[in-house]
C-alpha cells in the first residue's frame, strides 16, 4: 500500500503564522476565543502526531498548489460566508488527484442536504419526521402536508443554522414568517413536523470497505423552548445545553441498525454523525439529518466514539487509516 508522508490540513480559523506559533509541544491545545481556531489547533496537532509533515491550506484555492506537495487531504474548512464548503474542497482535491478524509465531492454535497439525506433514509426504511422543501422560486406553499408545530430550517448546511429559541413555530403564522426570512435570504428551506422529546446523535465510522462501527447514542438536552439545542449552544461552549451518553439498550440496537443502513446508502463516506429525534412517550425515533461533524475534542461525534477524550490523538489516526484504506494508501511510521 503507498504510504502517506505528508498531509494537507485544510483549515480556514488559523492565523497565517500557524505552524510556527502552535507546535505539538502545547498540550493542552492553547486556548483562544475563537471556538474555531481552537478546533484547527487541536487537529493539526494530533496529525502532526501521526505525520509529522503536515502543511496547513487556509482556503480550497490553496489546494490546487500545497496539495501537490501532499500525499492525502483532512479538511474542517469552515468561512463566514457560507455554512459548509467541504464538498467545494472535496472537489479542489479531486482535480488534482489528491485523496481526502472523509468523501468524494458529490457525497459531502448530498449529506449537505437535508431534503436528499431524508429521502434516502426513507429509502433504507428508516423513519423520518414529515417534511416540505420550499424554495426562493416556489410562488405559492402547499401546506396541507404539514404538520404544527413544526420547524423551519435551511435545506442545505450543518451546524444548526437558524436554530434559535424560537425554532417551533406553533402554527402557520408564525412558520410562514419565518419561512419568508428565510427566503428572502434567498435560501431554500425545510419544514418539518416537531416530534416532541429530545435530540440524540451518534457517530458512524467506515472501515474504507462497506462495513461500519456505530457510536454510543448520545441525549442531548436543552433550555431553549421545545428542547431542541440551538446553534449559538452548539458553537458558543453549550450553555444551557447537557450531553450524556444514553443508556437505552433497545433503543441503541435501533440506531445501530440504522446507522448502519445510512452508511451503506451514503458510501463512500468514511464517517458521519446522524441526528435524530426520540420520543419515549411513544418510543419513536425519526431521522433528522447527517453531518459531516466536528472531530474536535469534546465534540458530540468523539464523545460518542470514546468515553475519554486522551484518545483523541489515537481517534483521528483511526479515521485518517480507515479513510485512507480506501484509496489504498496507509500512514508511515512518524518515527
């Protein structure tokens, strides 16, 4: 297998004199005010790890020349401009013939879409929340299909985007109002049933074959109104929000099951984390989204993969082994 002796770091949060002021030495990773900075330190400080060539792109543009002094791409590129731009450096690699963590441009698209990630686990018979796809161009919305109360929310992107306190709205009013915001931003749009109880996520890693290993299922609880976390929770150090791992062995059986079936529909796709919705008054599970996530230390697609976040080092050479398995590649002895 060819082995893989340098490794391109796609990262936008990093100051231009990255790799000089933040070696692997600082341990713990330094802490900054920028959630993102310290998310791209923590990284490249476990590849450097595991690789100790690793250089640093701060844009998918910057691909097209540091990448071919790499063997293999990892990307968290993450801008103020847009929500997700992976599948747009999945495809900077490609042309260019550089293999990259995690999936091919078309993949990273499709899991960026909500409407599409829904269709497809219906496909695989998984359930789902009922939903509408509404977009800028759309003159008139058929709401009969929907279900109040309900939640609006961009089509494409991750992270939470647009998910604040006032996420569930109640009835159409107050759903058409902030649909219009919306579209008028000149976003598309879903709106999707409300399943009352609590959010529950879970990580899925592939083995570069088309065989996977599930996560423990993680309860994510919140203050915000309907108990769904909100972005500003997720990306501002989780106020108001718990995590813990789920003790639930039936309803972990089921996920597994799921997640396992996600993985089959959305191969070649190294790892994900898959959101879902969990109502035990009737226990009930509906299928959210897929994400391409955050491998930071702390973050809820490590902390489902491991209890203690010391491995974190040995989880991101895990990853980028089994990505690179399926490219035929393997990683060289940093020694």
């Amino acid at each position: 297998m060819r082995q893989i002796k340098s490794i391109l770091l796609v990262a936008g949060f990093v100051p231009p004199d990255f790799e000089r002021r933040y070696s692997p030495e600082y341990h713990p990773p330094i802490r900054t005010d920028s959630v993102h900075v310290a998310y791209h330190i923590s990284l490249f400080q476990a590849l450097r790890a595991i690789c100790p060539n690793v250089i640093v792109a701060r844009s998918p543009k910057d691909v097209l020349t540091l990448g071919k002094q790499c063997d293999y791409a990892v990307s968290v590129y993450s801008s103020d401009s847009l929500s997700s731009e992976e599948s747009v450096v999945a495809a900077h690699c490609e042309a260019i013939g550089l293999p990259m963590l995690c999936g091919d441009a078309l993949t990273l698209a499709l899991v960026e879409d909500k409407h599409a990630c829904k269709l497809k686990a219906l496909k695989r018979g998984i359930p789902t929340a009922t939903w509408i796809s509404v977009s800028p161009a759309d003159a008139n919305v058929d709401w009969s299909p929907v279900r109040f109360p309900c939640v609006v929310k961009p089509r494409f992107g991750m992270s939470s985007e647009f998910i604040n306190e006032e996420a569930v709205s109640k009835d159409r009013v107050t759903a058409e109002r902030r649909l219009k915001r919306l579209l008028h931003e000149g976003q598309h749009a879903l709106v999707e049933a409300f399943v009352p109880g609590f959010d529950v996520t879970i990580a899925c890693v592939g083995d570069g074959m088309q065989n996977a290993q599930v996560g423990w299922p993680l309860k994510v609880t919140s203050d915000a109104p309907g108990n769904i976390q909100t972005r500003a929770q997720k990306m501002e150090g989780g106020k108001g929000r718990t995590r813990e791992r789920l003790d639930a062995p039936h309803l972990a059986k089921r996920l597994n099951a799921y997640c396992k079936e996600l993985y089959k529909e959305f191969y070649p796709l190294d790892f994900f984390r898959a959101d879902f919705r969990y109502n035990p008054a009737d226990d009930t599970v509906a299928f959210l989204e897929l994400n391409k996530p955050a491998i930071n230390p702390g973050s809820n697609f490590v902390l489902s993969c491991s209890r203690d976040e010391s491995f974190y080092v040995a989880l991101v050479a895990d990853l980028v082994k089994r990505g690179a398995a399926r490219h035929g590649m393997t990683l060289s002895d940093p020694a």
